[in-house]
C-alpha cells in the first residue's frame, strides 16, 4: 500500500511538472523529466502489485488467496492490485503510442490527444487502485488495532487527495479563472465533485474525510506550483511571445475545501436518518449554493486583483507562446457574459445535476465500504 500511494502521488507531481513543462519550455520527448517521474509511478505500481498477484497465484497455500479475487481463471491477487496493473500497463503502452503521435503529428494543442486519454486513463486506475487498496485494508482491519487503523486512514486520504488532483487537472481547461463568471463552470464542477466527494466521504472512517481530502488536494496542487517557479526554464519552442526565466505555475486549485467541510456536516448529521435521496438533494443544493458563492467571488480576485499577482495566488503565471499585454489577461472576457436569465436556468440545472451526481456518489460510497478484499 506505501508503494502504490507513492506511486500515485508521483503521478500527481509528474503530471503537474509535465504542464508546467508544456508551458515553460514547451519542447520535450520521450524521457523528459517529467516523463519519468510519471512513468515511475507505472513501473512502481506495477511491479509491486504484479509482485502481490504473482506469489498469491503461484503459492498455493499463500495466506491472502482466501479472500483474494480470481480473475481469468488463473490469477489471484486483490482487487486494488489488479487495477493498479491494469493501469500500469495502460501507462507504459501509451508511452511509445504518445511519442509516435508527436513526432508523427506534432505538438498537442490539448490535453485530451488519443494517446494522453490510454494514459490518463491509465494513471486514474492506477490511483483508483491505490484507494481500492487501502479501502480493503481499512474494512478488515479491527478497532482494536489503533496503530494500523491510524496509519490506513492516512493513506486513504492521501490516496483520494492524489485522484481529486487529477480530476481537478483535467478538468481545469475548461474550468480556469476566465471562465469563473459563467455557468459552465459551475455545470461542470456539479457532474463531477458531488458525486467523488459523497463517495470518498461515505467509504471513509476518518472523522471529517471530505474536509481532509480536499485540504491534502489543495497542497498536492499548491506544493509543486510555488516550488518549481523557484528554478531556471527558458522556451526552446517559438513562438516565444513572453520570454521568461523560471518555470512558471499552472494554477491555484478549486476551493472545494468549503463546501467539503459542509457535506461532512450533513454527512454526521442527516447520514441514517434520511434516505439517500434525501441526503444527495440537500448535497446538491450546499454543493452549488456554497462553491457558486465562493468560487465566484475567488475567481474574480484571482483574475483581477492585484493582490493575486505573486507567488502564493500564482495570478502572474502567463505561458511563454501567449501575449502578456493581452487586453483580457486581467479582467473577464465579455464573451462569457450571461443574462440573469441564463444564469438563474444554468445554476439551477445545476443543483439538479448535483443532487443526481451527489446521490451517484453515495452509491458508489457504500460499494467502497463493503470491500475486502
């Protein structure tokens, strides 16, 4: 379980080095630093989980093949070691796939190219496996062991930390500071977040796991932005329309930290004495009432404040290939603007999607806590 959690944090940290990367010095290739910090989360989590299912299928009377999966009629292993091969596999394919696709088509202009989905996909049931892992760990594991109970809930925290980065890092495309005055953005974060956060909250035995998780999200974004800054990178692609000198940092993360402490509240409240459906509708609507208020308001001082404009806030990171004096650089761009109309039918389908995306998630939650093995 260390190694697999290793292996997801580092491809949360090779993943954000990768776009700081893309948007520092743009040329890169196969075995680019970043590259191989995310590649030593495959072979990590690959070798050690192989490892696992390996000696619980070839020892016969191996302790952990009573409760383990069985899959193809040959292997035993447990679950969250399966995805975490599956993932591995997925990762390492995509690697030749990827460089074939540049030096065949070039540059990405996107995140989502053919080969970075098998890798995304890849590295997301890596980390997928990693808390499946630990969930397993957690369910079997006796009150009375207080040590190891501490430790396990540690490491699904972390582990759930790692995935909510991810998620966070794909979807920031379409959910940057720009765009933080419309309501795709929020559309967007109701499909998503209710339904990871009800899941991870309800699979927990952490005391305020929602709370938590999106804290050690939120330093798993912050920790590489505010420290590779602090090292040279210069472009070696043009064309080089803001020439700089360091690294510059992708973004600040979603607040998700405020409605995150709300939903634990109706979770220890409401959890047992309200049916589901009664809980994901009151999720949905704190979801998007708390994080429109919030997100809003905090979009708007990343993108217009100058207070935002330093290392903490990152609200001076400009890619090198963009003009720095473009005129919406600091202010919103009047093609986002919305009647309030729109604005009252968008946020509202967007409690409605919420509240389906919120009781989805405590299905899933209440799967995760019958895990075993």
């Amino acid at each position: 379980m260390y190694a697999v959690v290793f292996a997801s944090f580092c491809i949360v940290m090779g993943l954000l080095w990768d776009i700081m990367w893309h948007i520092s010095i743009g040329r890169d290739g196969l075995f680019s630093p970043p590259h191989v910090v995310i590649y030593v989360g495959a072979l990590v989590s690959g070798l050690f989980s192989g490892y696992q299912i390996l000696s619980t299928t070839l020892r016969r009377q191996h302790p952990a093949r009573s409760r383990s999966v069985r899959f193809w009629g040959v292997f035993y292993g447990s679950l969250g070691a399966m995805y975490c091969v599956w993932g591995a596999l997925a990762m390492l394919t995509s690697a030749p796939f990827d460089d074939w696709w540049h030096n065949t088509y070039g540059l990405d202009v996107q995140i989502l190219t053919p080969p970075h989905t098998v890798l995304v996909l890849g590295m997301m049931m890596v980390q997928f496996g990693a808390m499946v892992g630990v969930l397993a760990l957690q369910n079997t594991t006796t009150t009375a062991d207080a040590r190891s109970a501490g430790r396990i809930r540690v490491l699904y925290a972390l582990s759930a930390a790692f995935l909510l980065s991810v998620l966070y890092i794909l979807l920031s495309e379409n959910m940057g500071r720009w765009v933080s005055h419309n309501t795709s953005y929020y559309v967007t974060a109701a499909f998503i977040f209710p339904v990871f956060l009800m899941a991870v909250g309800r699979g927990s035995t952490l005391a305020y796991p929602i709370a938590t998780i999106t804290v050690l999200y939120m330093l798993a974004i912050l920790l590489p932005n505010w420290v590779l800054p602090l090292f040279p990178a210069t472009p070696k692609l043009g064309p080089v329309m803001n020439p700089i000198t360091h690294y510059q940092p992708y973004s600040f993360p979603l607040l998700l930290v405020v409605p995150g402490l709300a939903l634990d509240w109706l979770n220890r409240r409401f959890a047992g004495r309200i049916s589901d459906w009664g809980l994901a509708a009151l999720a949905g609507v704190v979801f998007v009432a708390l994080f429109g208020v919030v997100q809003w308001h905090f979009g708007g001082f990343l993108l217009e404040s100058p207070y935002a404009r330093n290392w903490f806030f990152l609200g001076e990171a400009w890619p090198y290939d963009n003009d720095p004096d473009w005129k919406y650089r600091y202010k919103f761009n009047p093609y986002f603007d919305q009647t309030t109309t729109e604005l009252a039918l968008s946020f509202g389908k967007a409690i409605v999607i919420a509240m389906v995306s919120a009781r989805v998630g405590l299905w899933w939650g209440n799967w995760m806590k019958r895990i075993v093995r």
